[in-house]
C-alpha cells in the first residue's frame, strides 16, 4: 500500500490515542489491510469524540491539517463527521463520530492490526465482518452502482473466507438491511 495514507493517518491517530479517544480504521485503507491493496484519495476514521475533546483536538491537528473547530463540535453534536486535509500532501482524513449501535458495535469489536512495517506501526481497524456489512451499507446508499465498493466486498471476502463469523454478519445486516446484498456475496 502507498506510505503517504498511511503516514498521513497516524498523524490523526497519535492525537485521538493522547487524548483517550476510542477510534478505529475503516473504509478503504481498512479494505486494502484485509483484501486487495489499492490507490484511496482519503481515509476514514471512526472516532468517538466527547464535546470536551473538541478544543484539545483542534489544538494538536492544526499544526498539521486544515481543520476547522466548527466542523469538528458540528460533528459532535449532529452525530456525522468532519475532515481533515494534510497541508503538506492534501491528503484527506474523513473522521466520523458514531452515531448508531453499529457504529459502537464496530468500536468494540475493532482489533489492533499491524498496518505499516518500516517502521512498524499498529492500529485499530474495524473487524472484518464490519468493514464488508459497512461496505455493503455504502453500496446500499449509493444505489448499488459503485463498481469499488462491491470489489472491496469481494476482496476481502476471498481473503478472508473461512474465518469470517458470518452468523453474525447475517444478523446484523439484518438490522442494516442489507441482507440480500450479504446473501449475494455470500
């Protein structure tokens, strides 16, 4: 995988760890950790970010990001997200606020993963059953034609078949109703 997302995403998640923050890896670069390596414009972080986080965070992202404080307490209390754009590569880190028992299930079912090794660096990651049901709530949402999101489904699927819970993954797409689409990759 490129070094610059990565890169570019630790220096988000040493500040969420400074400051206690529950956070995880998801979207694409949390596909390309358990199916196929590819090119991503951005991350995605799931974080969960208290009101009396925002200024401390503020403080010690903007050295490095154009961030707003606005964004980030908007984030907070409407449950959604904010993003952060690194000044020197322009590279985009989307940070979502969970705002659904999904999103808390992923946060305590996330797992520290190996994601860089020169130098070796660690992090949380979403599950790999949650990255496809998330994937699959995306395909969802944009109306099932994002060609990407499906590759990313069956990427990490191949990968990852036969130690994926899939009872669970059939009960919680359920919840998300995306069980036919589970149903079809499965």
């Amino acid at each position: 995988m490129n070094e610059e997302p990565i890169t570019v995403t630790f220096l988000v998640i040493e500040v969420l760890e400074k400051l206690g923050i529950r956070y995880l890896i998801s979207g694409s670069l949390a596909s390309a950790i358990y199916g196929e390596p590819r090119a991503t414009r951005g991350a995605d972080l799931l974080a969960d970010i208290k009101p009396n986080h925002a200024q401390q965070l503020f403080e010690m992202l903007e050295p490095e990001f154009n961030v707003s404080i606005e964004a980030i307490r908007n984030a907070i209390d409407n449950r959604s997200s904010f993003n952060l754009i690194h000044y020197k590569s322009l590279f985009k880190v989307d940070v979502f606020v969970p705002k659904n028992r999904f999103d808390e299930q992923e946060l305590e079912r996330r797992a520290l993963h190996l994601v860089a090794r020169h130098p070796e660096k660690s992090a949380y990651v979403a599950s790999a059953e949650d990255v496809i049901l998330a994937k699959l709530d995306w395909y969802r949402l944009g109306n099932e034609i994002s060609d990407q999101q499906w590759r990313d489904v069956v990427g990490i699927f191949k990968a990852n078949q036969g130690s994926l819970d899939v009872q669970y993954m059939k009960s919680t797409a359920e919840g998300l109703r995306v069980l036919d689409l589970l149903l079809r990759l499965l």
